[in-house]
C-alpha cells in the first residue's frame, strides 16, 4: 500500500516521532512509521525496505540520537538512492555525524528545536504538501518556503564566541566594562536564529589566559572569534575588535574606534553588523531591529548598568547586594531601562538559590521586576524566562510557565541558560526525553559550564537514565573536579541505583567542596537515617536545626530528614511550613523518581499536596 511519507527516527525518539505522524495524518497526509505499519510475522528489515519504496517523501526526525544510528543511516541511505524527497526535521542543533552529512548536507530542513513542536509540524504539513503536488513541486513554491523561514536550505548555522575584552586602562576597575561590553555583543548576537553564539560562561573560561584563538575555537566548536581591547580613561574610549577565522587564524575583519562614551552604542552596532556580514548570514526585519535597539541613550546609566551586570556574575551574597544597588542607581538615572528591571528579576531569582533567602521573599520581586521589563519591552527573552521560572516554581502554574519560556526561546534561540530553563520545565512536565535533548542544547551553546553538564545529568535522573547521568556526571568532573553539584548529583544517581556505599560517600563530598550548601547536607543527614547510621545522622540534624535558627532552610529538606528518622509528626509539620513557603523544590519532588522519597504517595502527606495544587 502506498504512502504519502516514511518516517525515520531513532527509537528514543519515539514520541517526538509518533507526534509527527498523528499530526500529518490530520492535516490529510498518509504516514508509514514503525513499529504500527509492520506486519505481525513480517521481517523488520524487509518491512522497514517496503515502507521507504512505498512512500513518495522521507522524513527523518533528527536529533543527537539519531544522528549516529546504524538503523537510521541505513535508512536514509536507502531514501536517498531511491530518489525519494527528503526532509530533515531537525530536533536539535546538533552537527550532523559524517555519515549523515553525506546524504543530508544538501538536503532541505526544518527547525523545530524551540517549542511547542505541534506549530512546527503543522508548517512541516505545508511544505509536505507542497512536495506531494501531482504537478511536482515548483521551484517558486520552494523559494517561498524558503524565503518565509519555513524550509531552510544549507549547512548548520554560522557559530561564534565572543572572547572578554583585554582590559588596557591604567584602572583595573574598568574591567567590569569590558566584560559588560562583550556581554552585550554575546545577547545581541542570541536573538539571530542562524547564528550559533557561545554562551558567557565557556567564552569568559579563557579570559586572562593567553592560549591561541584556534584552540579556544575548537575547544568552544566555533568557526569565528571575536576578540579585543578597552582603553577607557574618564570620557574617552579606545576600542579595538578583530574577527578571526578559527580554521587558520586569518583575521577577517579588525577595526579601531576613538570616540566619547557617548559613541559605545553605536560602537557596538559596528561590531554586530561586521560580524553578520563576515558570516553571511541574511537577517530577518525582526533580527535587525533587535540588533539595532537601544535600551537606553544615556551613557551613565548604560555604564551603571553594566556595573550591575558585572556584580551578579559574581554569584556571591556581597556581589547580588552591589547588584540591587548598581540596577537601583541606574534606574534613577533611566527609569525605562528595561534591562535594569531585567537584571533586579535576574537578581533575586539568583539569591532564592545562591544567597538563602526563603523563596516567599524573593519570588514576589522576580515576577514584578520581569513584568516591569515586559511592560516597557516585551522582546527580552531573559524577562520572560525569569517569569516563567516563577510560574513554574513558585506559583506552580505550568500552563503559564511553558507559554513565558517558549516566548522566550522564541526571543532568544541562541540563550544556553533559557535552553536550561526551559529543560527543568520539560522535566516538571515529565517530558524527560525532551528535557535532556534542551540541556544538550544548552551544553552546546555553553560547553564549558559546570552548572549546564551536571544539569544534563540531573534531567537524565529524573527520567530513571541513572547510567547515563553517572556517565555524563564522570565526565563533567574531568572538566569541574570539585564542583559540588556534580557530586551531588552523582549521589543522586547512585542512590537511584541503590548503590548506597557510593552515594553516601558523594554526598559527603559534596557537603565538603560546597561548605556545607543546605540541600546536600540534609540529603546527607535522610540517608544517614536511612543506612541506620544513627550517630551520624543525629549529629548532622543537631548541627543543620542550629543553622535553621539563624538562616534561611527548606523547610522541605527537613521534612524528608525526618521522614527517614522515622518522625511522621515532625514530617508533616516541615511539609506543611515547606508548602506555606512556596518551597521552590516542592514540583521537583512531587515526581521525584526515586520511590522511597515519593512522600506525596504516604496517605498523611499525600492531602498537602493535593491542597497546594502539586499533583491531582
């Protein structure tokens, strides 16, 4: 029997896969997709032949997993020497294996690695359709699709890191300026979808290290560098910025700016525009408008908020207060400093982790200062992340979460850390899959960050793939030794195995490298209880109920500690004081994979989880 379009994909793919069918289907479109269309009996090989030469389109739903799949190489292979059309419907922005880009390196695509993935099929039915014309598809119908974004011809996108600039002002204090100047150039270049930008985090890895821009370039998966200097003295700037080809260390586009302060926005369009042109890459009208905004026109208040930018990456409670205050002064300066409302969200979203405050307290300031951004302007990806971060963790409203982060992806393609947000709204849903495929997304864009890697480990232990977050965490520690998320994590991974002796002895380390942080100590103390290591675990909740007297806890922690201590009375009250709290790790464990930790199954507790709305 004939069909319109074989569907390939690798079996973890699965539902990403069956998705595509359904919804082709209702669009009029007849699909053959294993395993449904083999014939009890029939060969698989034999069947999997028949349907390839029985349809009239292929579509391969492509990501890193099926990227090198024997199974669907050879079916690929199979299409394309059969003259079949084909189509790949690209999951993630992964490069294509050697094998692969031999058949598809000429071949059409479609994107549709930013959610939600039913509007990107239901565009993948247009094109579909064209393809099917009895009258063959016309060139012009192609060119149009083309033309419109939805049918992308080529290679995979043009990529870049944007180094910190080399600080040559006699003050060391102005480095807060050069690194605010290459940040800038790195979130300008994130809202161009054809454009691959490193994320701040790998390309500030090599700042103060003088190592060749080609062995950054590989290291980073670039093809180009930016890099350059900052003499800053009162008024006056000297800048200079060169473009260099990562593949033999050519500088393909250098430039010298003497100007005023007055100059830098201007300046920094320059850049931005040398650097589209020198990757050939056609902006939209909506990138260009992006790429030539200005959040504000006065100089002072740019220079305060870079201040501001420069402190929150710090990660420290001293470097989150001078934060608050750089944002605060620049508004007094421009009160429609978008960015600056940005910045106090980022802020204090950042402090409900890293600086202990109780989550009642800093949430309410991350939704007002994201929704003061959105407000002025409504096309800051990072705003809208913020808020969805909100809705999912503190008002538990996943409705609202997933439509603030697919905004922002929309907004931001090319941001590791909204990749990474809206992977632990994906886990929250229990989409696993999807959330490991979005952290690998964000460890692409952001291949040195400790923080990414041991989050694609955390999202392969809420899908039970405890062998591969083990796996993935091992390898983070080559790079991040004595991170103590990893180790944390790592525990968690062990524990889910039951491989007790091994996570007790990586939760240890990671009280230790992390000074003792709070939830590792009180993971520490549940599996103490749980061993029936009594001593140990008596010691460490003396030690972590003095620290709950004098700072900020989750409430959630303890119940589970005294859970384990068999404390039933105890457990709920710190549920009960972690739901009246908006405690932000309640929707993690309210699907916790790990069975012995599922408290919202114990028929006490499970009522305050039905009354906070965390499950049905």
């Amino acid at each position: 029997m004939a069909h319109d379009v074989f569907i390939s994909y690798s079996s973890v793919d699965k539902t990403a896969a069956d998705t595509v069918c359904s919804i082709l289907e209702q669009n009029g479109i007849s699909c053959w997709i294993a395993p449904r269309d083999i014939t009890p009996g029939l060969d698989f090989a034999e069947a999997i032949i028949d349907g390839i030469k029985s349809s009239k389109l292929f579509i391969l739903v492509y990501s890193s997993n099926s990227n090198n799949s024997k199974q669907v190489i050879r079916e690929v292979d199979r299409a394309v020497h059969l003259g079949l059309p084909v189509i790949n419907l690209r999951l993630e922005d992964v490069p294509l294996s050697k094998q692969l880009e031999y058949y598809l390196s000429s071949v059409h695509w479609l994107d549709a690695k930013t959610p939600p993935l039913e509007d990107h099929i239901n565009k993948l039915s247009g094109v579909v359709k064209i393809l099917l014309r009895k009258d063959g598809a016309k060139e012009e119908d192609l060119e149009k699709a083309i033309r419109d974004g939805i049918l992308q011809v080529g290679q995979d996108k043009k990529s870049i890191a944007v180094l910190p600039f080399t600080n040559i002002s006699n003050d060391p204090d102005q480095e807060y300026f050069c690194d605010g100047l290459a940040e800038e150039l790195i979130n300008s270049l994130t809202k161009i979808k054809d454009i691959k930008v490193v994320a701040r985090t790998s390309a500030f890895a090599f700042k103060g290290k003088y190592i060749d821009v080609r062995e950054v370039g590989q290291r980073l998966n670039v093809e180009k560098i930016l890099e350059g200097s900052v003499r800053k003295s009162g008024n006056k700037l000297r800048i200079t910025a060169q473009l260099v080809n990562v593949a033999d260390g050519f500088h393909l586009w250098s430039e010298k700016f003497d100007r005023d302060m007055e100059d830098i926005f201007a300046i920094q369009d320059e850049i931005s525009f040398a650097i589209v042109d020198n990757l050939k890459v056609t902006l939209l009208k909506r990138e260009e408008k992006a790429l030539l905004k200005r959040y504000t026109e006065d100089p002072e208040a740019y220079n305060l908020y870079l201040k501001g930018i420069f402190n929150l990456r710090r990660y420290t409670a001293e470097g989150f207060q001078e934060a608050i205050k750089y944002f605060e002064l620049t508004l007094q300066k421009d009160p429609d400093y978008a960015l600056a409302y940005a910045g106090l969200s980022e802020v204090f979203y950042a402090i409900s982790y890293w600086g202990n405050v109780p989550p009642h307290q800093a949430y309410p300031k991350v939704k007002e200062f994201a929704k003061k951004a959105i407000e002025i302007d409504k096309e800051i990806g990072e705003a809208h992340a913020s808020l969805g971060m909100v809705y999912a963790f503190y008002d538990w409203n996943g409705k609202e979460a997933g439509r603030e982060l697919a905004t922002a992806l929309e907004l931001n393609p090319s941001s590791a850390i909204i990749h990474l947000s809206y992977s632990w709204f994906l886990t929250l849903t229990e989409r696993h899959e999807e959330a490991v495929a979005e952290t690998k997304r964000a460890q692409e864009l952001d291949p040195l960050s400790p923080l990414i890697i041991a989050h694609v480990g955390l999202a392969c232990i809420w899908g039970r793939q405890y062998d591969k977050a083990i796996q993935e965490m091992k390898a983070g520690m080559i790079l991040a030794p004595d991170f103590y998320l990893m180790h944390y994590y790592l525990g968690l991974a062990y524990r889910g195995k039951q491989m007790r002796k091994e996570n007790i002895a990586e939760f240890e380390k990671a009280v230790e490298l992390s000074g003792g942080a709070p939830w590792p100590a009180l993971m520490l103390a549940c599996n103490y209880f749980e061993t029936d290591q009594i001593e140990k675990g008596e010691t460490l909740l003396q030690s972590l109920e003095q620290r709950v007297r004098q700072e900020y806890m989750p409430a959630l922690g303890f119940a589970y500690v005294y859970f384990f201590r068999k404390d039933l009375d105890q457990t709920y009250d710190w549920l009960k004081r972690a739901c009246e709290e908006r405690d932000n790790f309640l929707p993690w464990c309210a699907i916790i994979p790990i069975q012995e930790y599922q408290l919202h199954n114990h028929h006490r507790l499970r009522p305050l989880y039905q009354k906070y709305g965390l499950i049905k």
